[in-house]
C-alpha cells in the first residue's frame, strides 16, 4: 500500500512568491508552489539552498485549500537598487521616452532617495499537504519531525502554527481527511487541491470532503488515520 506524509500548513502570514514583476514587486501566489515546498523539505532535510539532491525533483505534492484566507499588502521603503534603476531605464528607453531622473524615481515624491517595495502575502490561511515520495518516505518524514534548519511557509519570519506535522498514512486517505468548517449546515464540502507531479503542474480540481465543526473534532479525526 502506497504511503505519504501530510503536513497541514497555517499561520498567520505565508508567502509563496511567483514571478516577479521587477525587483521591486512581489506578489504571493495563492497556493503553496512546487519550489516552495521542496525548499521546506531540503531545509528540513539538511541540505543548503544550491546543493538539493536529485531526487526531491521526484517528489509528488498534493495541496489542499482548507482555508483560502486573504492577501494583504506590505509596503517598504529601501535604499533604490541598481537593477531596479536599470529595468525603468530600458523600459523608459522601450517607449522613445526620456529617462530624465524624476521618471527614474521610484518614489511618491519622484525625489529619489529611498525605493519603495510592495509585497503580498496570504493571512489566516490553510492548507493540507499530502508528499509521496516512496523511496524516501521514512527520511522526509523524520526530516520533518525534527528537522535540520526550522521550516516556515515561504519566508523565514513566517513560522507555521500548530499541527505542522500530522503523520504518515495511505495516500487513498488524502480524500478522507475532513474540513475544519465553523457555522456550517452541510456534512461535506467542496475544496480546491492542486497536484504537482514531477516536472508539471497540474490544472487545479475540485472534491468534496466530510466536514467538521470543532478543531478537536478534525484533531481526532486526523490521528485516527495517520500515524505519527
């Protein structure tokens, strides 16, 4: 029977940076990515960011959207950085524009100085995580347990809450593993999972799961079908 590692992903912040516009902009994604996640386990496993073994490109992630949360916006102001300055010169240069220093400005007051930064990052939200890897299911999980370098969910001041870890069970019993859903009326649910496989990324589904009313219900729930 084929097995897998659950973690369950919750905080009050969490970060999971797409593409970004400039080095100036940043914005999460709403979903846990592929190279976020292999990031948490190689941090968990010991190994330095450049220096991953092969294998965790095999990994298998199966994320689900317990709790959507919200994106909120985080504004700074830094120093202006070199590449930033040189991006605005060549898209200034792009439009047969002038590149004066005032539409070099990244600033409010167009006066120079410091830079502004934005970024977004998901609050209140949560996830449950299924990792199938069947050659290394033993190592990620103890990995996890007690892992090398702290785990956090996308940047290092985002630590996850508690239950991180929730155990190994049946890969089949992803789909049987409740929602935590608070003033609800309906014994099931639908919820969003996206499937990473090795090398793509699958279109996002939708399934329906049992719910329940109490986190010491889902508590409950959970350890009567993984085992730590």
């Amino acid at each position: 029977m084929s097995k897998s590692i659950y973690l369950r992903l919750a905080g009050p912040l969490q970060s999971w940076t797409g593409m970004k516009i400039t080095g100036n902009v940043a914005h999460t994604n709403r979903f846990p990515t592929a190279s976020g996640l292999k990031g948490l386990l190689a941090g968990a496993l010991g190994y330095k960011r450049g220096s991953w073994e092969d294998w965790l490109d095999e990994v298998f992630f199966s994320v689900r959207q317990d709790r959507p949360g919200r994106v909120v916006d985080e504004f700074q102001t830094i120093n202006p950085p070199y590449k930033e300055e040189m991006f605005r010169r060549r898209i200034i240069i792009a439009h047969n524009l002038r590149a004066s220093d005032k539409s070099m400005s990244f600033t409010p007051d167009a006066q120079s100085g410091t830079a502004i930064s934005k970024r977004t990052y998901l609050a209140d939200s949560e996830f449950i995580v299924q990792i199938t890897c069947a050659d290394h299911t033993k190592d990620i999980a103890a990995a996890l347990r007690d892992p090398t370098y702290s785990t956090y969910l996308g940047r290092k001041a985002f630590a996850p809450s508690f239950p991180f870890y929730l155990g190994i069970g049946p890969t089949k019993d992803f789909a049987k593993l409740p929602l935590f859903v608070t003033n609800s009326n309906f014994k099931e649910r639908f919820a969003t999972i996206k499937d990473y496989v090795p090398g793509q990324e699958l279109a996002p589904r939708r399934q329906q799961f049992t719910t329940v009313g109490t986190r010491e219900q889902w508590y409950a729930s959970v350890k009567e079908k993984l085992q730590l």
